[in-house]
C-alpha cells in the first residue's frame, strides 16, 4: 500500500467514510479492497474494517503454511526409514557428497568454515587469484580469525611475486596464521577441524568432493603435514637462489620436470606460473647448460648430475 493510499484509509476509518474523488491519486485502496460503496450514498466509500481485511489477506497464507506443514511431515515420514538404515551402517558421519557449481560449493565451504574451532588448513596451487576469489577468501578468513581459528596456508613460491595475493596475506598475518611455500603443488585442498576435507572433482573447479570419512581426511592431512614441513615459511624470503652453477631453485625444479617428459605448459600449471615466465626459465637453464636443442636439453640434465645434487638439501630447505 502506497503512502497516500495509508493516509487516506486511516482518514476514512476516522471519519466513517471518504468521498470517491479523493481516492482517485491511491488505487491501491480498492485494489486491496479497502474500501466498499456506501449504499446510502454512491459518491462516499466506507472503509471495511481491518481485522476483516487482515483475516481476508491471512486466510490464503495461513493454507498454504498448513499445506507445507502437510508435505513435510509426509517427507519426513517417508525418508524415517531410510535415516535410520543410514545411521545404523554409518554413511551419516562417513559421506562423501558431489557438489556441483561455484555457489553449492562456497555454501559448503562457508557452512564448514563458520562451524569450525580449532584450525583449518588449505593448499593453494596456482598464482591465478581472481579479484572475487580473493575477497570471498579475505571474508572467510577474517571470520575465522576472529573467532580464534589458526589458519595455515601452502603456495607455490610463484606467489611471492604476486603483489595481489601479498597484499591479502598482509591483512592476516598475526599469530594464528601462516603462510608457506614450496616449488610444487598438485591440486586444492581445504581441511576444517580434521573432520571435513574438500577437494576438487575436476580441472574447472566447477565440481568438488565434500569428504567426511575419518579415515580419508585423516590421510589427507597427514599430506598436507608432509608437505608443510618441507616448505619455507612466507617471511623467509625468496627461496630462488642462485647455486654454484649458475642455476636457481626454480630452474632445479623446472629440470626435474623436464627430464619426466612434461611439456611447458604442464610445468607451469604444475609450478604455478604463466607459461611464458616457464619458457624464459627454460630458456635461461639451457644457455647455462650449453643446449641448443629442447633433446638436447633433457640428454644435458641427465648428464651434468645437477638433480642428483639437488636431492641432499631437498627436505632440509623445504
């Protein structure tokens, strides 16, 4: 009802009636039947009285609540069965549930987050961060924070260059969380109080799994502190040096992968960085290994032992 229309019907109430031209700027009056002909005088409306109007609006809401209330006593009697056989074999606790698309997937995460108390622990591969991405993982966060959750954090090194992704960790960085580093990361991971994991199903980020199952999430986490306690931590500083031989930690890596046959663009999704920046990497380790050939690269890591001598410090800087 319009404000005109609210002045009017009270200013009806008060006097018993109200003349038809005036109601003429508010037809929202008659619309909601507000008013009826006074039969004693067809130029005059008589307001109806509101406790008439209120149980006329009610009455169809009051049904259709009566109705739903209806439909869901009859679902739960129909799935009482059903609830009872899955508490006995155990799948309640134990599930593993398909979400499908970005928002069944943050409503999840957003559930599992709020109800978390101790520390949640996220792999994140990749040094592609969205603006978005970013400010619903800055929310989540700052929630968590908040409430005394620790939070610990694996990149890529990549991420120490992003100047986007500094400026988020910036905003967290206290004593309840950390952040580290390390050359490698395979996929996403986000693990809430050791009891609920998720990962993703698929390349596109567009389905994941929401893990239950004790004995998975378990195994998960002890991943996630195998690789942990082999990462720099943040304020470390750049992990990139330059060896003896004139090749940086990265251009180990990117050797390593070479040598097991992946292609550029495998390596850059793998070490979280643009292929481009891949190929300069590349491009750099065969002029200080004197290729002259992508073959020739490869026979030339194999040859010059520079990832064997890797291997010894591996683990003791990471």
């Amino acid at each position: 009802m319009c404000d005109e229309g609210s002045r009017l019907y009270a200013s009806a109430l008060r006097a018993g009636r109200i003349a038809r031209p005036e109601v003429a700027a508010a037809p929202c009056l008659m619309e909601f039947a507000l008013l009826q002909p006074d039969p004693d005088d067809p130029g005059w409306l008589r307001p109806v009285p509101p406790a008439l109007v209120l149980a006329q609006r009610l009455n169809p809401i009051e049904r259709e609540i009566a109705e739903r209330r209806r439909r869901s006593l009859e679902l739960s009697d129909l799935f009482e069965p059903f609830m009872a056989l899955s508490n006995r074999s155990g799948t309640a606790t134990d599930s593993i549930a398909v979400l499908e698309g970005s928002d069944r997937i943050n409503d999840a995460l957003n559930m599992a987050t709020s109800q978390c108390r101790n520390e949640v622990v996220t792999v994140q591969p990749s040094n592609q961060f969205t603006e978005r991405t970013i400010l619903q993982g800055l929310d989540r966060d700052k929630a968590l924070v908040d409430r005394g959750v620790r939070i610990r954090t694996l990149y890529q090194h990549t991420v120490r260059y992003n100047l986007t992704q500094l400026a988020y960790v910036a905003q967290l960085a206290n004593g309840s969380v950390e952040y580290r580093t390390i050359d490698e990361l395979v996929e996403r991971l986000i693990i809430c109080d050791e009891t609920v994991a998720f990962i993703p199903a698929r390349d596109d980020q567009k389905v994941a799994l929401e893990l239950r199952n004790p004995a998975l999430v378990g195994y998960l986490l002890k991943v996630f502190e195998f690789i942990w306690s082999r990462a720099v931590p943040l304020n470390a500083g750049t992990p990139y040096e330059t060896a003896a031989d004139g090749i940086t930690d990265i251009q180990h890596s990117i050797a390593k992968l070479l040598v097991e046959g992946h292609v550029d663009e495998a390596i850059a999704r793998r070490l979280g960085m643009n292929v481009r920046t891949c190929r300069a990497h590349i491009a750099k380790l065969a002029q200080a290994l004197g290729s002259g050939s992508r073959a020739q690269l490869g026979y030339l890591i194999a040859q010059s032992g520079i990832l064997e001598q890797k291997l010894p410090e591996e683990g003791g800087n990471r």
